[in-house]
C-alpha cells in the first residue's frame, strides 16, 4: 500500500545538497506524452497513421522528434500530479536543485518545464538519443557523480535509474513495478494510491447504453414485445449495440483529450484527467469491439451484424472528421440514433415502415440540435469567443439552431399526424382515433425539451435525459397507454 503524502519525508527529501531528477511521464503528469500526440497526429491526420510505424522502425527517438515536428501538446492543461507538485514546491522553497529528465522530446519537456517554472534544467529525448531506462541512468550518473542524485519515477524503465539513485521515489507505480522495488530499500512509495476499477464506469459510459432501449422499437411496434425469443435477441442486440458503442466512447475520448480538457465538464473524463491510462484504453478498444461482434455473428441476423459494422464505421468516422463539420454532425447523430431502430429490425426480421424512419429522423435530428445547443449554451457562459473548439460552430449560431432544432421536432409531430390519418394505420388499431392525442403529447415534450435546453438545464445527451427525467417518463407512460388503449 503506498504511503500517504505526508510521510513521504526521507534523507533524500532532506538534503537540499542532492539533486531531485523528476521523471515526466505517468510521474509529473498523469499520461503519457508520446501516446498523447500520436493520437493527436491520428486526429488531425488520419489517412497518415501509417507512417507512425514507419518512423518507429527508425527507433524510438526517431519517432519521437517526427511526432513533435508535427504535433504541439498544450502543457498548461495537461493532468499534473498535484500531490507531486505541493511536494517539488516545497523543496524547491528550500534551495534543492530540481531536474526534469524524461523520455518524452525535449520540445514537450521544455514546455512543461516553461509552464511550472520549477526546474532548474531538462534532460530529454532528441533526435540523436531516447533518454528512457539505461541511456537515462548512464546520463544522470555522468551529470551528478560523485554527489548522487535522487529520482521520482513510477515505471518498469525506471528501475534501471532507481539502482543508480541514493534515494528513490515510487509515485503511483504501473503494474509490477512496486513488486520488483521492494528489493530495493531506498526506494519508498510517495503519494496516494490510483483510483482502481471506478473511472471505466465514466469511461465506458453504460449509462448510454439506454440509448439502445431504440433496438426494441420495432419489437414493440409490431405488438410483438411477449414473444420470449425475440425479446432474447433483442437483448442479445441491445448488448451488442452496447460493447460497440463503449469501444467508440473510449476512441473518442483519447482522440479528443486537447479538446476535452478545455471543457468545463469533459475535462473530468477519465483519460484527459489521467485517471485511466492512455495504453489500457488502447487496448480496450479493440476488446469490446471484438466482444460485439462475437455476439452479433455467433446469435444475429447477417444484415444486424452489417449495420453494426456501418454504425461502427460512422461513428468512427465522426470522431474522426464529421463532428468537426457544422450541421453534417447532427444529421450524422440522427443518423445514428435511426441506425439503432434499423438494427432492431434486423434483429427482428421484421420489415422497416416509412412512417418509423420518417418520424425518427426528424425527432432525432432536433435532439441532435438540442445535445448541440446545450454545448454551445454552456461554452458562452464561460465568456468563450469565437469557434467552439473542436466543433465547426460559433457561439452566435445558437438562434438559427434552436430554430432549425425545433422546427425539425414539429415536423415530427407532422410527421405522426399524417401517420394517424393513413387509411393503412386504421386497419391496424381497433380505435385509431385515439392516436390523434399522442400529436399534442409530443408537442408538449418537444417544447419542453427545447425549453429546458435555452435556459441551459440540458447537460446530458437528450435521450438519456429523457430516460431520467421524470416528466419524461410520465410523458412516455402516457404515450404507450394511448398506443395500448388504441391497439
């Protein structure tokens, strides 16, 4: 178990004499700086992911120096170790010399030291010498003999400059590392331990899985909810729909990291605070998606698991590229949200109608508006000027929005009116009249919703709002209960 802060004091943090080397990465801030632009290169450059292994294969340093010729890391909102930083400070107040030595490039280790003016000198990769395990013990042992040096570091890399060191820093170690210091007795544990399991439940986000509850629609349309195998493969598809969406949660939060820690809420999302490291949601990316599609080929219809594979394959794309672009990313996310309904019909075999694509993209492209306005809203309150980043829109575009969203709502409601007046709709419900008041219904809630959103009270994706929204549920209990009573 590491040791709290406050009994971190040793010989070493003593000494104002010895040096205090101060490893960046995982160390001084809670990410690794390599992996964060070369997410940013894949962002901004997509097409060109290759040539990130062609510079690998020139070594590591080679790597390095290509990626910061290319990409610019903003350090002042990088996730420092705050725990960390109370303790440099405080030695730095006491005359000890404080050096930053990183295998990051000296382009982002200078730019960090710039930042917290606390260093008195950097030692970093260029692109003559990856200054990582061995190369950064045998300089620090060149630089400091015979007086020693003392080193903070958390990594596997780090052991090697820890057996050269007098006394040694363990802050928040990676797996394994703390086992194979323990046989090092001047190496002591610094600051509180990491956060566990807790930040992949943000990250992951089942919460949005509610979202896919759309799957069901068809289902439910059709009057088919009580028959027990359909009802299993939508499940079976509704968790489908659910691993692939995490996998896109998570790609999109490492490719958006600059931009999330501008933002007053995303910038607590488990990988642009640092609680979940950048290589774990690698990883799990391609875990989840593997996961999705395993149940989708092994259960699923073949057109289920080919829209699967399109929902996948646009919603990378719009983190990629189509988010970027005003108003092609909303109708990408009614897009979206009708995908879901789609989906279920294949899951179902059951034949998609017009009037259910018609009404969905409509509602769905003004709660689209509506997840947009609400960003917007709360970016002017910030007193933000100018393009929003990340986003193709600007703060005055809230008006025409807020028209183009709630005008896109009604036509729904147009949409379901013309759907009660369709002579086929008649021979399906024994009292179709009954229909004609589910029209006011959605003209209360559509007005509502977008009510709420101009007076800033919409801080979630609208679907999941709904889903917790009293009111809401009220609204759709009712909704339901006049499709029953009609049926």
């Amino acid at each position: 178990m590491l040791s709290p802060l406050a009994t971190t004091s040793t010989p070493a943090t003593r000494s104002a004499s010895t040096p205090l080397v101060v490893d960046l990465d995982g160390t001084l801030v809670h990410t690794d700086l390599l992996l964060e632009s070369a997410l940013q290169f894949v962002r901004k450059h997509p097409w060109q992911t290759w040539r990130l292994f062609s510079w690998l294969a020139r070594g590591k340093a080679a790597l390095k120096t290509a990626l910061a010729e290319r990409v610019d890391l903003h350090a002042a909102s990088l996730p420092y170790n705050q725990e960390l930083l109370v303790h440099l400070k405080a030695e730095k107040t006491r005359g000890r010399s404080l050096v930053l030595a990183t295998a990051s490039h000296e382009k982002y280790a200078q730019a960090v030291a710039a930042h917290l003016q606390l260093f008195d000198s950097v030692l970093a990769t260029n692109s003559q010498r990856n200054l990582s395990s061995t190369a950064k013990r045998d300089a620090l042992l060149e630089r400091y003999r015979p007086q020693g040096f003392d080193y903070a570091g958390n990594a596997m890399d780090d052991l090697a400059v820890w057996s050269a060191s007098r006394q040694g820093l363990m802050v928040r170690p990676e797996r394994g590392v703390a086992a194979k210091a323990a046989t090092m007795a001047h190496v002591q544990a610094f600051g509180s331990a990491g956060p566990g399991w807790r930040p992949w439940l943000r990250a992951l986000r089942p919460h949005q899985w509610m979202k896919n509850l759309l799957i069901f629609v068809p289902l439910f349309a059709s009057g088919q909810l009580n028959v027990p195998h359909l009802l299993a493969l939508g499940l079976l598809a509704f968790v489908a729909f659910g691993l692939c969406a995490s996998s896109v949660y998570v790609l999109n939060d490492l490719l958006d990291l600059a931009e999330d820690r501008q933002h007053p809420r995303k910038r607590l999302r488990p990988f642009a605070a640092g609680t979940l490291p950048l290589l774990h949601g690698l990883l799990a990316c391609p875990l989840l998606l593997l996961a999705a599609f395993s149940i989708g080929l092994a259960f699923l219809p073949p057109l289920f698991n080919l829209c699967l594979a399109l929902y996948f394959g646009l919603t990378l794309t719009y983190s990629l590229s189509l988010k970027q672009m005003a108003i092609v990313d909303v109708v990408v996310l009614a897009l979206l949200y009708t995908q879901r309904i789609v989906a279920g019909t294949f899951a179902f075999e059951l034949p998609p109608t017009f009037w259910l694509l018609a009404f969905s993209m409509f509602i769905f492209f003004s709660l689209a508006m509506v997840k947009r306005y609400g960003e917007l809203h709360g970016a002017r309150n910030l007193l933000m000027q100018g393009t929003v980043r990340g986003r193709g829109y600007m703060h005055s575009d809230l008006e025409i929005i807020a028209s183009l969203g709630a005008a896109a709502g009604y036509i729904s409601v147009l949409v379901m009116a013309l759907y009660v007046q369709d002579k086929a709709t008649s021979v399906q419900y024994r009292q179709p009249e009954l229909l004609w008041l589910l029209c006011p219904l959605l003209l209360f809630w559509i007005s509502r919703i977008w009510l709420l959103t101009h007076r800033g009270q919409m801080h979630d994706d609208p679907v999941v709002f709904a889903i917790k929204d009293k009111t809401s549920l009220a609204v759709g209990a009712v909704f339901l209960a006049i499709l029953w009573a009609a049926k």
